[in-house]
C-alpha cells in the first residue's frame, strides 16, 4: 500500500503540513525537523501526488509539445528527451502535430492552450514568432528551432549558421571544391533553411569558390535522393554534398550507392541533426549533433521561468552542438590543404541567458 502524506506526519510526529513543505524542498523547516521527516519519507517510499500540487497552485501540470512531423527522427529524438525532462519536473507532456502548416500550427496552438495546459514548446515551420505572439490565449510559448524571434518570444536554438559554415569548412579542408547545399526551402521561410545556407555561403566564398544550392519541398530521405540523383545526372557533378538534414543525407547515400560512386571517395556527405539513423548506416553519417537533451533541458527551464514571472523579458538560449566526423567525409586530407577551422578555437558566443559551444570533433 502506498504511503501517503498522513503516513509520513504520523510516523515523524509533525503536521501534514510540515510534510508537504519537506516533500516541496521548501526551506522553512528546521533543519532537524526536515532530516527526521525526510527519513521517514525515504523509509516509507512516499511520492508526492504532483498533479495534486500544481492543481493547488491553479496550474495542471500538463505542457503542450507543438512538433511539424512526428515521423521525422529528429524530433522525434527531440520529443523524448522533452518527455524525460518534463518527467524530472513533475510535468506530462501532450504532444500534437502539424505537418509544418501555418493554418495547423494556429489551430494546434490555440487547441493546445484550450487543453488547460500551463504553456507550449513549439516548433514551427509556417508561423513566425510574431504570428505565434500575437495568437489569442494566455499560456506562455516557448520557440524551439531556427527563427528569429527578435525578441518576442523565449527561444531555445542553435547557431545554425555557424554550425553550417563549420561543416563546410570541414569538407573544403578534405580538399573537396565542389560542394552542393541540399536542402534550401524558400517556400516555408521559417529561417532554418535560410541560416543554414548563410553559413554555407559564407565558408565556399571565403575559399574562392562558387556556392550551389538545390531546393527540396520536404527534408525526407526521398527528396534528398531525388536531389542527389539530378545532381549526378548534370556534366559538372559535385564531389560533396551538405545536407540540411541527416533524412536527406541518408536518401544522399542512397543516390550514390545506385549510380555506382563510392563514399567518401567519389562523393563526400555531411548531414544536419545526428539521428540514430545515421550512426548506423553504411558508411556512418559524418553530421552536425545538435545536443537535443540541451535543447529540452533549456525549453523546460524558460517555460518554467516564464510560469512563474510571466513579465519578465523574453530570453533567447544558444543550446550547443558539435560536428561530429565519420566515415561519409572521413576521405584524407590533402597534404597541401590546411583546414579552414580547428576544434575548440572558435570563442563561444555571447548570448542572453547560456552559451553554446561548438568543438567540431567527436
């Protein structure tokens, strides 16, 4: 039978009230007083009801998860460690998705806060952080993702362009010259393609050499080997590609596979997101890792904060990544080419509220 809160006052002598406040880690019980109770909670294995707690405070301790495709690795990885962490604070999480469209994203996010949720990570893909702001509804919103929330919104990210631009660099240092962007999605506009592609543009110009883009309409396996494939197809093949995500890097290898090339020989790769996936397939996705467990550990916190000081001024968090090398762009390195960046030189960045870090070996 489990041990409940009148347990735990009778046992210890105390009032339940006194229990409650130990159990809460409030620090208006005597010293004594809290070590004795805190044994006894530990000897009878008592679990505060959390749901009860926040009902008391007027909250129901649910959150809302806004997600564009649930079927995708990378949030999927990403809703997991959302769970976990939300878990570790006495929250559950209901996850909704939108297939990336606005009219979705502004029904899910005013039905979500219709779910008596106390606020909403979300990651959107139509709507932009002014459109998310000015949608009916009190609970407060954390951004999750690329954007630029200018301010508007508490923000969990990563420095996209910076992160593209290292991976490029890491090819151009492998000796490759003609490296193919693959992933561009000037239809969505939601900042994440585009910072991406900044990078990437900004590492090939700084070397000389001529930027290519191609566009896709989703980032799935089959469209990046659709790419790659009209890619081979062109006189002026490219000798690397760097995809936007790991999804279309893993249709990228597929592409090469069927036309006969060798990677990293004939074609290096390089994806974004570092999914199971691409640790695992044949050859190994050399990817940008964006550390997912940082991002939801972050997303908590300011929603948390935002909770508990909903006036205070929105903050932006720069969550850290590393590019993490195997065996898709894992070709030598040519005796007279000196890499255009090194691990661990590159100053962490000033953000508002955490820094990332970004070495570019793991």
């Amino acid at each position: 039978m489990t041990a409940s809160l009148r347990d735990v006052a009778a046992r210890a002598g105390v009032s339940v009230r006194t229990v409650s406040n130990v159990a809460a880690g409030s620090d208006l019980v005597a010293a004594a007083t809290r070590e004795r109770v805190q044994r006894v909670i530990d000897e009878l294995g008592y679990r505060p009801n959390a749901a009860a707690r926040h009902l008391r405070g007027g909250r129901s301790g649910l959150i809302g998860l806004v997600l564009p495709e649930l079927s995708s690795p990378y949030f999927a990885e990403l809703a997991d460690h959302v769970v976990r962490a939300a878990a570790d604070r006495g929250r559950m999480v209901l996850v909704q998705q939108t297939d990336g469209e606005a009219e979705q994203e502004r029904r899910l996010l005013t039905g979500v806060r219709g779910q008596s949720v106390d606020g909403v990570l979300m990651s959107p893909w139509g709507l932009s952080p002014a459109d998310l702001r000015a949608e009916p509804g009190s609970s407060p919103v954390v951004l999750l993702g690329e954007q630029d929330a200018e301010g508007l919104l508490d923000h969990v990210t990563v420095d996209g362009e910076a992160a593209a631009r290292e991976a490029t660099q890491h090819l151009l240092a492998a000796g490759r010259t003609s490296i193919v962007a693959v992933g561009d999605q000037p239809h969505l506009g939601n900042g994440t393609a585009e910072r991406r592609a900044a990078g990437y543009r900004a590492a090939m110009t700084a070397a000389g050499l001529e930027p290519r883009t191609v566009a896709v309409r989703r980032l799935h396996r089959s469209d990046g080997a659709d790419a790659v494939r009209a890619l081979l197809e062109r006189p002026q093949r490219p000798d690397a590609v760097f995809c936007f995500s790991d999804q279309l890097a893993l249709g990228a290898l597929r592409a090469a596979m069927t036309a006969g090339l060798r990677v990293p020989d004939d074609l290096a790769v390089v994806g974004f997101d570092d999914v199971e996936d691409g640790r695992y397939a044949t050859p190994a996705l050399t990817t940008v890792a964006p550390d997912k467990a940082a991002i939801a550990e972050a997303a908590l916190e300011l929603l948390t904060s935002r909770i508990e000081s909903p006036e205070r001024p929105p903050q932006r968090v720069l969550a850290p990544y590393l590019l993490r090398v195997r065996e898709s762009s894992a070709a030598a390195t040519p005796p007279d080419s000196q890499p255009t960046s090194r691990p661990g030189t590159r100053k962490p960045r000033k953000v508002t509220s955490r820094r990332g870090t970004n070495p570019s070996r793991a």
